[in-house]
C-alpha cells in the first residue's frame, strides 16, 4: 500500500512512504542509508512482511523524496521520521537503520524514547570520533568539488568502478542530483554526535557483517558498549551492503531480537 499523495494539502512536502503487512501486526520502520532509498530494503521488508507490519520511506532528497528538501539537516531528518510514524499512528515502533539510517534512528530513540520500542542499525558511522578514518566511503565523497561529484564518488567506492559504469547513464545522471542530500547529511554527521547513548532506554542490535570493514565493526563495538540495553550480531557472510545482500541473515536477527524484546 501506497499514501494518496493526493490528500497532502496545498504547499506541503512530505516523504514518500509505503507499508507492507497486516497494519495489526507490529509495526517496524525501515530507514536507508545516504546514496540509497528505500527500495534497496525491499528484500528485508519482504522477509520481515509475515510478522511486522513494515515500514519503509525514502529519506528527504533521494529518489521518490527527491524534492523534499533543502534543507538536509540531522535535525531535519529525524523531524520526517517522527511524520511517518505519527502519520501511521503506529507508535510505539521498532527501527532498523542501514548505514547512515541508523543514526536517524538512534537518534529518534534518543529524542523521542514515546515513539520507540526497540533500535536495530547495521553497520551506521559515526564519522564524528576522532578515529573515524578520511578514507571512508563518506570521507572520500566529501573530499570532491561538487555534489553531483561526491555522490558518484561514493557510489564507486561503495560499488566499485565496473559495476558504476555499467549503470545506464540516465540512472547514474539521477544518482548524481541527489548529492546535495549526500553532502549536507554526512557534513553534519561529521560536525556533531546525533544522539547520546546513555539516554537511549530502548534496547539496540548493532549489527555488522563478517566482512565489514574494520572501523564499521569497531564502531557497532562501541555502540553496543554506548547504550544501557545494547547486544552485538555479526551476519554470516556479509559486509556493508548486507541488509541488501544477506536479506534472510539480517531478517533472522532481528526477528530474533525483537522476540526477546517484544515491549521494547
């Protein structure tokens, strides 16, 4: 199911969202990562659809969200997550955030503890800490002259340069304007923690693929250590892009999770 945009009032933007499963069930958001949109977490809200009622939105400036924004803020951010929700009126829900969508949902949890039940990320940066390297996907973007330069820049180091190229160039032209998004948010990411743990009461899953990168794994380590509630997963397998890849590994610990924390 799909929202009407047709019932949106005169003069207002919103994200695009749909949902998938019995509205009965309980509710899960799904939140992207930058350089993605909400149809690369279409495998795990299919694996999830039995059991959750699902969630999934494009975040402000990417894909069917393109147009929402300027400005691309943190704060911003968190504020079309709090619309979903309230949208829905699924409160109190559980979160999973891929990459940087994790950091949009811890810090909803932080923000917002009502609307929260429980916090699952997987592999999200914190790219603020002092140790976090230059030479991430995001660091690398950032290092480039424009915006539609930096999106094609991360998406080679997240993809690799054959697999970019092979891209039809009308669909890499696309990838390219939502690089104002890309750049606002990780700038901001950079320049300010978004959430503290010690004020997350809801239990979080940091999850990281086997082959993550080692300053992924360490920082899903030191979130499991940040919040009073946290637990560490590894997917068998998988590495930064697992939700898309390792779908079924990624559904498997979180419906495991979300049993053992059913109220949050």
């Amino acid at each position: 199911m799909n929202r009407n945009d047709a019932t949106v009032p005169a003069g207002v933007r919103r994200v695009w969202s749909s949902t998938s499963g019995d509205d009965s069930a309980p509710p899960i958001v799904l939140v992207h990562g930058s350089m993605d949109r909400s149809a690369g977490l279409l495998r795990l809200a299919r694996r999830l659809r039995d059991r959750y009622y699902v969630i999934r939105y494009d975040r402000r400036g990417y894909a069917r969200s393109l147009a929402v924004g300027p400005p691309f803020a943190f704060d911003d951010q968190v504020a079309d997550l709090v619309a979903v929700i309230e949208e829905y009126q699924v409160a109190p829900v559980a979160l999973f955030g891929h990459s940087f969508g994790g950091n949009v949902a811890l810090a909803l949890a932080d923000r917002r503890p009502d609307l929260v039940s429980a916090v699952a990320v997987h592999e999200s940066p914190m790219s603020w800490l002092d140790w976090w390297p230059d030479g991430s996907p995001g660091g690398v973007a950032l290092s480039t002259r424009s915006a539609g330069d930096a999106a094609e820049a991360f998406m080679r180091a997240v993809v690799g340069d054959e697999r970019w190229c092979d891209v039809h160039q009308r669909v890499r032209e696309s990838r390219r304007l939502e690089g104002p998004a890309m750049v606002a948010e990780l700038q901001d990411l950079r320049s300010r923690a978004p959430w503290a743990g010690d004020r997350i009461d809801a239990p979080v899953l940091a999850i990281h693929g086997e082959h993550a990168r080692l300053f992924h794994r360490r920082a899903m380590e030191e979130l499991s250590r940040a919040v009073p509630d946290g637990r560490l997963v590894e997917i068998e397998g998988a590495g930064h892009t697992g939700p898309h890849t390792h779908a079924d590994g990624t559904a498997d610990a979180l419906i495991r999770f979300l049993r053992e924390h059913p109220d949050g």
